[in-house]
C-alpha cells in the first residue's frame, strides 16, 4: 500500500467540516498485497471525510464487483461489493479495541492513508464460501465441463476399498 500516494489524506492542513473524495480501485490497488485473494477489481469508492473538532468521521460508500477464484471450481467470477462504513478516528495515546469502528491516532501524525482503511472493508466485506451465484432453481452456475468433471470424482471415489471392509470386521468384531 505505500505506493497508493493518492489515497493519503494531510487532514492537520484541512478546514473543520466534509471534504470528499472519490477513487476508481482496479486491479492494481490489490498488486503489492500477496495475501490476497483478489486477482481483480472495478470498485467506486466515495468518501466523506468530516473533520470535527475532538475527532475525525469517515464515511466509505463502496460500490461494485472484485474477481475471485470459485471455491468449487477454481475459475474466477465477478462478486459484487456495496459496503457503507462509517469509521472514527480520534487522537491520543495507545489503541482502541472495544469498537470495530474507532481508530486512535498519535497527535503527531498529520495524514491518514485511506487505502488502508478502503483495503480492510473490502476484504471483510467478502463472502467466507466464495463460490458461483446459483441460478434460479439453486443449482450451482459454475462452468459445465467442471461440474461434470466434479460429479465424475465423487462417483470414482464412492467405490469402497474391499481392504477397508475387512478391517472394518476386525475392528467391529465380526470376522
């Protein structure tokens, strides 16, 4: 993220009120991050930056589709993405971990680097099963030829070892 120069904010030189800010996020924002699991990205982002007088409010309206890689057949499909998030941000000593929300800042910072902060939403925003949307019937939408290929596995598989049958007698007692 430090390459991301546009995303930060010197909120020490802004006036007292909103200031807003919006960013177009493709796939390069998600480059410098190897953990990822995004491999891309067309998201509007929309910021409203509210300084006040004892804290700073920080309102994230993000809008449209990353590119992930299906959990069932490996091909990559577009989720979409529309988070609203409000952040605050004070300034002290130490961390905040009784809110989600709050963010403590030394007063000796003089910006603050929204990409960071637009990277976390996004990425909690996403799905834990990452897969193909179903179709209207509930039946999973991923391509064809993997869903065959899938149904081929589990009925190659579905024939038990006549080895694992007598150890089963063994154990049971039963040989």
């Amino acid at each position: 993220m430090s390459e991301l120069k546009e995303y930060l904010i010197s909120y020490k030189s802004l006036e007292y009120g909103e200031h807003t800010y919006s960013y177009k996020i493709k796939d390069s924002f998600f480059e410098e991050d190897d953990d990822t699991e995004i491999i891309g990205a067309n998201l509007d982002v929309e910021v409203l930056f509210n300084k006040k007088n004892t804290h700073i409010e920080i309102r994230f309206d993000i809008k449209g589709t990353v590119v992930l890689n299906c959990d069932r057949c490996l091909e990559a499909f577009d989720n979409d993405l529309e988070i609203q998030q409000t952040i605050y941000v004070k300034f002290g000593e130490g961390n905040s971990n009784e809110d989600e929300n709050l963010y403590i800042l030394p007063e000796s910072d003089n910006e603050i680097n929204l990409a960071e902060f637009i990277d976390e939403l996004i990425v909690v925003s996403l799905p834990m099963r990452r897969v193909h949307k179903e179709d209207e019937d509930g039946n999973p939408t991923c391509p064809n030829n993997m869903l065959d290929y899938i149904k081929n596995i589990k009925n190659e598989g579905s024939e038990i070892d006549p080895r694992w049958n007598e150890l089963n007698k063994l154990r049971d007692g039963t040989s």
